[in-house]
C-alpha cells in the first residue's frame, strides 16, 4: 500500500519547528505510507534532528549544499512513483485524520488533480491566535479565485502524481515564492481543483517565513502568471494594466483617483471577458470582483474627499456601503488600516 502516497518535506534551518511537523505526519490515522523528507543543505540541527528518528517509513535525503525550494520540490517529484504526493512543509502542522480524509477524497474522485483543505493560522509560539481562514471548496470559484491569490494552500495540497508525469508538469523556477499558485493552475488544465471543508494543517506564522521575507518578490512573480492565465480567457493585459491587477490581487491603499479608476475600468474589462467565456457563474465573478474594488475604495481614505465623487460615479458602488468612519478618515485624510503595501 505504500505505493498509494507519499509525503514530501522539503526542510531548511528549521531546528525549532520540524520535529512537530515529522510528528504530525508518523501519527497520522492513515499510516501506511512513504515519507520523503529533503534537507537542502541547512547548517542548523535541522538534520540531527530528522536522522533522530528510526521509523522506516522516512526516506531521507541529504543535500550537502543549498538548492533551493523548488529545486527540491522537484527532485522530490522525480523520485516519488507512488499515486499521489502530499505536500508538507517543515513548518507546519497536519493534522491526525489529514491524510485519511484526502486519500479518501481523492480515490472517490478521479476527476480532481490536487486537493487541498481548510488551514488553522497561527502565531509561532502562541497557539491562542488560531484562526480558521476562510476556505474555498466549489471547484470553479476555487479555479477563479485561484487566478487572483493561492487558494489552496501549499502544506495543505495531494496531488495526483499521473497528471504531473503523463504532462510534464513541475515546479516553475520562474515563479519562485508563488510556485504553488502556478503549479494549480498548470494542473487546471488536466483536471479539477479542490477543497476539502475540513480543517486539517496548522499553518505557522513566523518571521522567517517567505510571505514575510519575500513578499514582495511573491507578489511580482504571483502577478506574472496570473497575467498569463487571464490570457486564457480572452483577458490580453497591456503592462499599463498591471499595477491595476495588483491591486486586484492585493486590496490596499490607492494613492491616487486614477489608481481607482484603472482598478474599476480593468474589472470591468474582466467581466465583459468572462461573461464571453462563460466558463464561471458570473455572479461569483462580479461579486468577488466588486469586492477587491470595495476594498481598494475603503483603504484609500487619505486621497480625501475626491473619493467621495469616484464612489458616486462607480457602477458598482453607492455611499451606503461605507460608515461614519470611513468619511470621516476621507475628510482628514487619515489611512484606513489595510494590507502592507
């Protein structure tokens, strides 16, 4: 049965977290299966730490020198024959019914190319902070929002390996810190995405993690394949466009009206496109779309008042959506809190 799936861990200098995240994997209620764990060159205890454990269902690799994430996730994949791959990182912690509940799913469901499931934040070192994040589980509006943002997150996927080697499907080097969104979207072509309801990973916040220490260069690379995925359905981008879709992507503070009117005129764009395609319910599209914008609208109160009037012209928007609070930061100019920028 261990042909049936294998856990792959990537691990780098991660001395204080990975014996919970091992543990988490060899209690597991499914136990039968084979679990590749690959060091990339780390230069803390990280690798005393993995070879302190004799369960023989770890096969562990040691890289003597620092390759790189994908580097490894890839070298994971060509080593690995088993049906499916589940994904996990050092960091976090899967929970005991996890892959149980995603082998079953999956079995049951020869139609779906990766799985993931609901994720449980919470701050290193204060397990009072977790919080359920909110979880996409119907197969299109996973697919749409999956264009925009991640939406299955990385520790939480299993994948079905068939669709990987019959398409010579791997991790992108050119979308580094947003490969996983890329990497959904590659397997979208040859099958469906999904997400269990459960909650099943806790996902480590900490300082040291790549949203924090790279996000910038995740949003960029993050934008590029969504740029090109939009391409799909008849979206064609001018690169004018692109600080538009970064804000779609990512709602925060505008610093100007024409920053509000590029977002409002692309989404309208997006709809018309997606409408043609009729690929989506476009009630979802239009209500997530006017979303991102709502959101736009609500942290740009330090362009002041001039806002007001952009609200009244908008198709989408009337001034009921916004409180007392909001015109009274619009009238001082103060910021609305919102996403780093």
């Amino acid at each position: 049965m261990r042909d049936l799936v294998t856990v792959l861990m990537p691990a780098y200098n991660c001395e204080n977290y990975i014996q919970e995240s091992i543990d988490s994997i060899l209690n597991q209620t499914f136990s039968d299966f084979k679990f590749l764990i690959i060091d990339d060159g780390s230069t803390d205890a990280t690798k005393e730490v993995i070879n302190s454990y004799p369960d023989p269902r770890i096969q562990f690799v040691n890289s003597p020198t620092n390759n790189g994430y994908i580097h490894c996730l890839n070298q994971g994949i060509e080593m690995i024959s088993s049906k499916y791959i589940v994904r996990m990182d050092a960091d976090d912690i899967s929970l005991p019914q996890r892959l149980e509940k995603q082998i079953e799913f999956m079995e049951k469901n020869s139609n779906i190319a990766v799985c993931g499931c609901g994720k449980i934040n919470f701050l290193d070192g204060h397990p009072e902070t977790e919080t359920e994040v909110f979880n996409i589980t119907d197969s299109r509006e996973l697919l749409f929002s999956s264009l925009f943002n991640t939406s299955i997150p990385h520790p939480s996927a299993i994948i079905r390996r068939s669709i990987l080697s019959q398409n010579n499907i791997k991790y992108n080097e050119h979308y580094y810190y947003a490969e996983d969104k890329a990497m959904w979207l590659d397997l979208s072509k040859f099958g469906e995405l999904a997400n269990l309801p459960e909650y099943l990973i806790k996902y480590r916040l900490h300082k040291n993690q790549v949203s924090t220490t790279k996000h910038l260069m995740q949003r960029n690379n993050s934008l590029e394949k969504t740029k090109l995925a939009l391409n799909d359905y008849g979206i064609d981008l001018a690169q004018e466009e692109m600080d538009a879709l970064h804000f779609i992507c990512y709602p925060q503070c505008c610093t100007s009206l024409k920053d509000l009117y590029q977002v409002e005129s692309l989404i309208n764009k997006m709809i018309y496109f997606f409408k043609i395609s009729n690929q989506f319910d476009i009630q979802f599209v239009e209500n997530f779309l006017f979303n991102r914008l709502l959101m736009n609208v609500t942290w740009s109160t330090p362009i002041g008042l001039e806002i007001i009037g952009f609200i009244k012209g908008s198709k989408f928007l009337n001034l009921n959506m916004f409180d007392v609070k909001f015109f009274v930061k619009s009238i001082l100019k103060r910021k609305t809190r919102g996403l780093f920028p």
